[in-house]
C-alpha cells in the first residue's frame, strides 16, 4: 500500500471527510447565529462560550494524537477511535444545536458544557482520521489525489450541510428556528454514523515495525515538530488564511438577513458559495498535479485576492451582484483544503529525514490544536468588534453597522491572503524533493533492519 492507492479506498476514505464536515461546517456556519438570533444570548456571551470550548478542542488535539499513535489493536491505531466515536459524536451535536430551557447564567453554563462535551467528542473522531492520510501511502502523487477525494468530499459535506441547513430548519421548525435546529443536528449525526463506518470498513492502515515502547516521547516529538521548517510554513500559512478567512464566512449570514434583507435566499447564496468551492476541488487537484502544490497555492492566493477586493470596492445592493462574488471567492476558497491536506503529510517526511523520528498523529494533532486554537481567539476577537460595531441580534442595523460589516468581510480576509501568499513562496517540498526524501528514509530504515 505503499505505491498506487485503489479508487475505492480513495473514495471509503473520502467520504469519511462528508461526516466530518456535517459537523465542522455545521458549527461554522451556523453556531454564532443559533446563539445570537435563536438562544438569543448576547454576542459576547457567545464569543466567551466559544473561545472557552474550541480552546478545550484545540488543547485536547495533540494529546489525542499523542494517545492514537500509540494505540494499538486489530483495527489499527486509528480506525478504532472512529469506529466507537461515532455515536457520541452524534448526540453531542444534537444537544449542541438544543435551547435549553434556562436563563440568565444556569442558560451559559449549560451550552457551554454542551459545547465542550462536542469539542471533546470531535476531537475524539477526526485527528485520528485526519492521521490516516499518512498511513494509507507515503506516495507524494498519491496523497494529493487521495487529499483530493478527501476535501472533495469535504466540500460536499460542507456544502450540503450550509445549502440544506435552513431549508431543513425552516421546514421542520414550522416557523420555530428552534425545534428546526434539533432536527439538523439529528439528520446530520445519523447520516455522519453511517458514513464514518464506511470509512472504518474499507481503509486499512499501514503497519509500522516499530513497538510501543520505541515510540519517541513528548518531548522527542515536540523537538521533532519545531525543527521542521517546511511544516511550519504551510502551518503558519493556513492558520492565518482560516482565522481572517472566518471574518467573512461567518459574517454572510448576517451580511445577507440585515445588510441586503435576503434571509429567505439562504439556500441559494450557500449553494453558489460552497457548490462553486466544491465543484473546483477536482480543478485544483489537477492544477497541483501539474503545476506543483507551491504554484497552485500562489495562483489560488491571486484569485482569492480579486474575490475580496471586488466584494470590498464594488457596491452590492442586490442578490445577483452578490452571487457573482461569491462565485469568484468559492472558486480560490477551493484550492485551500487540497493543498493544504496534501502538503501536510509530505512535511512528516520532512521531519522523520531530518530529525529520524516519525511524527504522525502528533504533528496532526498539533496541527489542529493550533487550528482549532487560533479560530477561537478569531471568533472571540469577531462577537468583540460586531458589538463595538452596533450590531445587535433581530433588530434593524444602521448604515455605520452594515458599512462596518462589509469592512470587516473583505479586508481581514485580504490581508490573511497576501500573508498567506507569501509565506507559501518559501515553501521548499516539491515532486522530486519529496521522492529524494522517502528514497533516504527507505535507505535508513533498511539499515536499521
């Protein structure tokens, strides 16, 4: 399993990713306006809960990776992890997307407890299926095409949960966002169960020779993750391209009910958004194939660059101007998870070349550790700036506001894109690189036999 990957374990790995993102988009799209506009707690209530919960997921990340590299059974390492994550994974999201019956304090510790029981259950499933990536192949043209099925899965899963999302609240609630709330989060838990045991049925996981005891330590391993200047590249690079990015995506929303009065074309404007970054994942997929992951990344950066721009300086005061931004945003947005994900396993070559020791869920974990870390402060420091900006949940929002918002939408993100662009300049793995690498590591590990 070392070479050619079958295209059905492309796919049983893939659709893994559909789950998961039921879940991450889920929360992405929908948890600040569930609890400003259908709790109805204040935004910045909202923000401490959210800072408070995904500071426990990002915490909990390395150590849960640190735990799954170490695990061993007749699933694997990782794959049981999955297997019995699953439902927990479920209720938690159910009771995530529930208004319990409070108020006052007893209301924020209850969906703040709710909140990390879901972190805790998220983290539990998806770093050791992000782990499985290098398990499956240590192939560098094989990661990008099996990365590929993954965030084209992804992006569906994104995209079908922000499209369907209202329409499923908006019908089952019956006018009640609440009770509609309940029924995505139960819809989505039961589709993600199914799904995720897919993916543990048909992906089988590389053996590695070494024992338990062989394993290096923490403090190997962290030693290992900070001398590799590759993946602190792309890691620093996308970390600031989602924390800006996020200024915009979880502002549209609001940027549509209050600035253009559109709440009803939810379905719609998600659709062009996520189908648009959906249907280019197999485009940028091919273009790194081609052009190499470095060039593909710039070449992203320059489109995403126009998007914000063009949403910053053109004036929209109506759905179709809107969609047709949102057209080029979707379109550079799509590049990001497949390169992303396809770079981050060539690192771990990398670090084992240069330091001797292999750093797999732990460099994963990690990852999402300052992932997950990074978006909580972004989404804390964003409920600060719309209350300093006037915004105020289910009321008419002044022109300073909506001026305001729109501000805030396009030129964080740009600023996170020009970041991000040059970072990746200096990004040093390419094609042949990377085959010197495993060529190396092969010749070491032959002589360690």
């Amino acid at each position: 399993m070392t070479g050619t990957v079958s295209n059905t374990i492309r796919a049983a790995y893939g659709i893994g990713d559909y789950a998961i993102c039921l879940y991450w988009g889920g929360v992405s799209t929908f948890l600040l306006y569930f609890y400003t506009d259908v709790v109805e707690i204040s935004t910045s209530a909202a923000g401490i809960i959210m800072l408070i919960s995904m500071t426990w997921d990002a915490v909990t990340d390395p150590f849960m990776g640190f735990l799954a590299e170490r695990t061993r059974s007749k699933m694997g390492s990782y794959r049981p992890y999955i297997f019995y994550g699953s439902i927990p994974l479920a209720i938690s999201f159910i009771l995530l997307l529930w208004v319990p019956p409070f108020e006052g304090f007893t209301l924020i510790l209850c969906l703040l407890l709710v909140n990390l029981l879901h972190r805790t259950c998220f983290t539990i499933v998806s770093v050791p299926y992000s782990s499985l990536t290098a398990r499956i192949t240590d192939s560098s043209d094989e990661r990008t095409i099996l990365t590929s099925s993954r965030m084209l899965f992804a992006a569906l899963g994104t995209f079908s949960v922000g499209t369907l999302g209202f329409p499923i609240i908006f019908y089952f609630g019956g006018g009640d966002e609440s009770v509609g709330f309940v029924y995505l989060g139960a819809i989505s838990g039961l589709l993600a169960i199914i799904i995720l045991q897919i993916t543990v049925y048909f992906v089988q996981e590389r053996s590695f020779k070494t024992n338990k005891n062989g394993l290096p330590n923490f403090i190997e391993v962290t030693k290992s993750v900070s001398s590799n200047f590759p993946f602190w590249i792309v890691f620093s690079a996308i970390i600031i391209l989602i924390s800006t990015y996020l200024m915009f995506s979880n502002n549209l929303i609001y940027f549509t009910k209050y600035a253009l009065g559109l709440h009803e074309y939810q379905f719609l404007i998600q659709l062009v958004l996520l189908g648009t970054t959906l249907i280019t994942v197999p485009l940028w997929a091919y273009a790194a194939l081609k052009l190499g992951k470095k060039n593909t990344w710039l070449i992203s950066m320059v489109i995403l660059f126009f998007g914000f721009s063009t949403f910053y300086y053109y004036p929209i005061n109506n759905l179709n101007t809107l969609l047709y931004i949102l057209v080029l945003i979707g379109f550079g947005n799509g590049a990001t998870g497949v390169l992303f994900w396809s770079m981050l396993p060539d690192t771990i070559e990398y670090g084992e070349w240069k330091s001797g020791i292999r750093t797999e869920s732990s460099l994963y974990g990690f990852m999402t550790f300052a992932q997950k870390g990074s978006i909580a402060i972004s989404l804390f420091i964003l409920t600060i700036i719309l209350t300093n900006i006037g915004f105020e949940p289910n009321q008419e929002q002044s022109s300073e506001t909506i001026k305001a918002l729109k501000s805030l939408m396009s030129i964080i993100p740009l600023i996170g894109v020009c970041i991000s662009f040059a970072l990746l300049y200096f990004y040093p793995i390419d094609k042949n690189f990377h085959e010197k690498l495993i060529q190396d590591i092969e010749n070491r590990r032959a002589l360690d036999v």
